[in-house]
C-alpha cells in the first residue's frame, strides 16, 4: 500500500513538474517573441530633435498594437496610454516579426530635457482623450451643409461618417484638402460612406474661400461652438471615424491615421 502510494505521488510530482516546465517555456517564448528596441533610448532621448524623428518614425498609436510594461508583460491600451499621460514613461517600440507593432513603456531618463517631458506627458493625454472617445456618440446634432442638405444623428445611421474639423485660417487643415478629396473619390462607389466637414468659419467666408479651393467634402459653415462647446476640439485638423451605428470608431489628427481607420471600419 505504502508502496502504492509513493509510486502515485512520485507520478504527480513528474507530472506538475511537467506542466511547471511547459508553462515556464511558454511564458519565456511570449517575452522571448520581442525584439530588442528599434532606437536605443539613449539616442532618442538625446534631444527633442532626435525624439520627434523617432516619434514620427516609428509610433502611431492610432493603430493597433500590442502594448507591454517595463517587464514585457502584456497590458491594456488604456493603461498603458495612462501611464504614458505621466510623463514618465514613452512608448518604446520593439522589433517584432508580428505585422502589428508592439511598444513597451520606457522610463524618461531623469536627465532628459524638459521639452522631452512636456511632449511625451502632452502626447500621452491627447491619445488618451482620443481612445477613451472611441465607442462613444457624438453629441446631438443637425448640420446644414452649404448646399441645404442636412444631417442629423439619425439621419446618418446606417452609414460610415468620415468627419473633418477644420478651419480657413488653418495651413495643415488646408494642405491635406487635396489627399482628403482623392481619399473621398476612392469611395465614390460606396453609398455607405459619408464625407461631412465642420468648419468654424461663418458661411459668407466658407464660400469665398470655396470658390478659391476645391474641397469635396460637403462643408458645414459656422460649427465653432458645436465644435468648442460640444466636440471640445482643440487641435487643427481633428478627424473621426463613426460607424454605422453611429459610434466613434477613431478620433485622429492626421491624415494616414484617418487612411487607415476608415480602410479598417469599411472592411468590417
């Protein structure tokens, strides 16, 4: 019987021994599938210079991504988008074999400058404002464009909403007007896809300026307190992506962010 026994618990102990081991492996080769860090962090944090190259290079946060903290193990977006909103930390972008990117947060050096810290903390908040947007309505709405047509919450449903918040006075607002009116004519053939911009500025303006510049969006005059007041929008160029269920899908700032959420959303 004794002997039994001993036979039975030598077994047990082989086999948690087995599936100790097994899990081990496992959990190494999760961390192992990372790669080292496209930039050294020494390099980009040498001056604000090298670390907007590095930003506008290598991050886009818009996009998905697999996120990790100091130690490598997987977290949320919205965790790791808080703890970039210190300051403290910056998305760190690893080599990986994956097509999707993953970053791992990276402690600011001490003796970094304090523009590094101003940026990073900045950058973390207005990401974090924008992914929080994401599942969220717009506020109630009823737009008339500068041809009569008018939009409203429920109008729209059923529809993918492309919307761009702009204004005349704003150079990068207008310089993306050529690839926004292309990125329209790419959908020409969905019905599904609805291009609407607000602009802040009053419709005698709005129409001046459109006799000057194409712009084939249907343009919304006169937005500024929908777009102060209810969008709370305080960078130029703002877009969103709302889906069919008239839902924010992205909020974003530039244009190949807004190429690839909308790619995303009419692929659904």
């Amino acid at each position: 019987m004794t002997e039994n026994y001993q036979v039975v618990t030598m077994k047990g102990i082989v086999v948690f021994g087995l599936i100790f081991v097994s899990l081990f492996t496992i959990a190494c080769d999760q961390k192992q599938k990372y790669g080292d860090p496209v930039t050294a962090p020494d390099s980009l944090l040498k001056n604000i210079t090298s670390f907007l190259a590095y930003r506008e290079k290598n991050v886009r946060l818009s996009e998905d991504y697999q996120a990790l903290d100091t130690v490598s193990n997987p977290m949320t977006q919205e965790s790791f988008l808080k703890t970039v909103a210190t300051g403290r930390y910056f998305p760190l972008r690893l080599k990986s074999d994956d097509s999707v990117a993953v970053y791992q947060l990276a402690k600011v050096d001490d003796a970094a400058s304090q523009d590094i810290k101003t940026t990073v903390k900045y950058w973390g908040l207005e990401e974090l404002e924008h992914f929080q947007r994401e599942g969220t309505a717009l506020p109630a709405y009823r737009f008339t464009d500068m041809e009569g047509n008018t939009y409203t919450n429920e109008t729209t449903k059923g529809k993918i909403v492309v919307l761009k918040c702009w204004f005349i006075a704003c150079l990068p607002c207008v310089q993306e007007m050529p690839a926004l009116n292309q990125l329209k004519k790419h959908y020409e053939n969905r019905s599904d896809v609805l291009f609407l911009s607000l602009c802040l500025d009053p419709r005698q303006k709005v129409a001046a300026f459109l006799k000057k510049k194409q712009f084939d969006y249907a343009v919304i005059p006169d937005q500024e307190s929908y777009l102060t007041d209810q969008l709370q929008i305080n960078a130029y160029p703002t877009h969103f992506v709302i889906n069919k269920q008239g839902l924010i899908t992205k909020k974003v700032t530039d244009y190949q962010a807004l190429v690839y959420a909308l790619t995303k959303e009419t692929a659904r």
